[in-house]
C-alpha cells in the first residue's frame, strides 16, 4: 500500500491504464482513468528498469492506486509510484474476455476528456471490467455494455418508438437521430434509415432495460440476428462515440 498522506505536491488516487506507450526504452507514458481527477496522463521513469517502483504495479484493464506530482509538463504529469490493488487476471487466459475489455477501455479513453473529473464514469468503467471478466466471452454482453456507456453519456438510443413524433410503427433506425424513426417522418427529413427487423429493435430494447448481464448472455441468437444488432449499434456508436470497425470484426469470435 501507498502512504495514506501524500505530501501536497503529489496526488494520489485509484486508476486504471486506459493505453500505454513506449516514451524511451526504459520509460512508459500512460494514460489513465482515475477516479478523482478524470483522465490523466503520466510519465512513468525507468518504468521498465528491473528494480523500478512501477514494476508489475500496473497492467491492462487493472486497478492501481496511484501517485503522482501535481506539477505538470505540457499534458504529462510524472508518476512517483503506484501499486496494484486489482489485477482482474481472467483476461490473462481468455482472449475472448480480453478483447471485450479491450473495446470497453477503447470506447472509454477515446470519448474522455483529459482531467474532466467524474467518478461515476471511472465507477462504471469498473464495474464493466469486473462483469467483462465473468461475461466477456458473450456477444450480448458487449452490446449491453456499449448500451450502458450510450446511457451513461445521455444518449441512449431510442429503440420503441419514432424518435421524431412518437409513432409506434413503421419503424428504421437512424443513427443520427439517436434511434427509431416512423416511415413519414424518415421520408419527409431524407434521413438514412437502415433496416430494422422488429425482432431486432426488441432485443435491443429489452437489453438496454436490463440491470445485470446474467439474464442476457445466455440468449440464443441466429448468425443474421447477430449481424444485424451488430450493423445498428455499430452505426450509432460509430456516429456518436467514434467506435472503430475492428470492434465489430472482433464481435465475430464472441459467443
Ligand atoms: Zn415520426
């Protein structure tokens, strides 16, 4: 454990690497989700030295506490040490989990901020890491987890209704109204709709309703149906959140 008092030109708080790069051939620059101070950027010296203080005290998708001085270089702070408090070892040994945690931790350093602090969203970013380890491996959990961060962020696509006026049929997604919209509405605003089998839009909306993941993994969908929630939430997130292609390819190998 770290002292308990840092002197005030440190802060410390709970983090977890959001990316890490090589910054020399000793030193790592991170980029971290901490839970006090939002997205922070540190530079860890000699990080990769054998006696080193950072040393086995961080990795991928794991929980450290922190510490680093208050004083800034351009964007970078400079790490003093940290511990790992949470390792999360299960995406170690599997690689489906470990590709889910890895578009969860891309989806969350891309759409941060830097230093925008916000403990619900180090807390939700947690709390999926600690599900992807048990659920990881399951396409719908990654679905209900992208639907998790859309609500988290307040856009929440709309699944049930015209996102326009209200009406309840004749409904085809589009993306950049934030869900649903009727027939007229898409014809008279020239809106891109893409196909939306009702079956699709219900499962959509029953998971974006569940609470925990446990009653959804287990769901048996078709190869097409697969296909099709990938397609939608694809094209929303790629709209709003800037997702990448290669979450959707990775999506393949999911259960
Ligand atoms: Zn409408």
């Amino acid at each position: 454990m770290l002292p308990i008092w840092p002197d005030p030109v440190t802060l410390k708080t709970t983090a977890i690497p959001l990316a890490c790069y090589p910054y020399s051939s000793t030193s790592r620059i991170v980029h971290w989700l901490t839970r006090h101070h939002g997205k922070v950027s540190t530079l860890l010296k000699g990080a990769l030295r054998p006696r080193s203080l950072f040393l086995g005290e961080y990795e991928l998708f794991g929980t450290s506490e922190l510490l680093y001085f208050a004083k800034r270089t351009g964007t970078l702070y400079t790490g003093k040490e940290c511990a790992l408090l949470h390792p999360r070892p299960t995406f170690r040994t599997d690689w489906r989990a470990m590709q889910t945690a890895s578009c969860i931790t891309a989806l969350f350093n891309k759409n941060t901020p830097e230093e925008a602090p916000c403990p619900e969203l180090f807390e939700l970013f947690e709390e999926l890491l600690d599900l992807a380890e048990e659920y990881g491996n399951s396409f719908p959990f990654l679905v209900w987890a992208e639907l998790r961060f859309c609500d988290h962020h307040g856009h929440a696509p709309n699944f049930g209704s015209c996102t326009l006026c209200g009406a309840a049929s004749m409904l085809a997604f589009s993306a950049a109204s934030g869900g649903t919209v009727c027939s007229s509405c898409s014809k008279d605003k020239k809106l891109a709709t893409l196909g939306s089998p009702p079956d699709i839009l219900t499962i959509l909306q029953s998971w974006q309703q569940a609470v925990h993941p446990a009653g959804i993994v287990n769901i048996k969908l078709s190869a097409k149906q697969k296909n099709q929630l990938s397609t939608l939430l694809g094209c929303f997130m790629r709209h709003h959140f800037g997702t990448s292609p290669e979450t959707r390819r990775m999506e393949k190998n999911l259960t």
